[in-house]
C-alpha cells in the first residue's frame, strides 16, 4: 500500500503553531505569508506588471532573504 499524505487543515495547522496572512498593499503588491508563532515567516509577494519596490528599512534582529521566482525586484 502506498503512502498517501493527507491535507492539513488550518485549525490542525493553527494548533502546531502555524497560521497563514495575506495582503494587498498600497502599491497592488500582493504577499502572502505563512507565520510560525516561533516569529519565522515565509512570504510570496508578487508584484504589479510594472515591477516591485521594496521601501529601505533596517530590522535590528531580523534577517530577511529575498528570492526572486519571475521578474525583478527593486529593493536595496
């Protein structure tokens, strides 16, 4: 018998810790995140046909890597 894995719902999910968000920002932007309460996070955004801008910020404990799937992105 093969193995079959089954889908997890967001309530099983939300009590291992794990809860999702999603957003539409100012500039058409969309990111969507998948939060762990251990403060990691994971977001998707995808950016308007124009292109991406990521606005300059400092996080004092935070290290952010970006992977670009398609296109381009602006931050620096």
């Amino acid at each position: 018998m093969a193995y079959q894995p089954r889908d997890v719902g967001p309530e099983e999910a939300r009590s291992k810790g794990v809860s999702i968000e999603h957003n539409l920002m100012p500039n058409g932007e969309f990111r969507f995140r998948l939060k762990h309460d251990d403060g990691i996070a994971y977001i998707r955004t995808e950016a308007t046909d124009s292109g991406g801008w990521q606005k300059s910020h400092y996080h004092r404990s935070v290290r952010e890597t970006y992977i670009v799937q398609r296109g381009q992105n602006g931050s620096r």
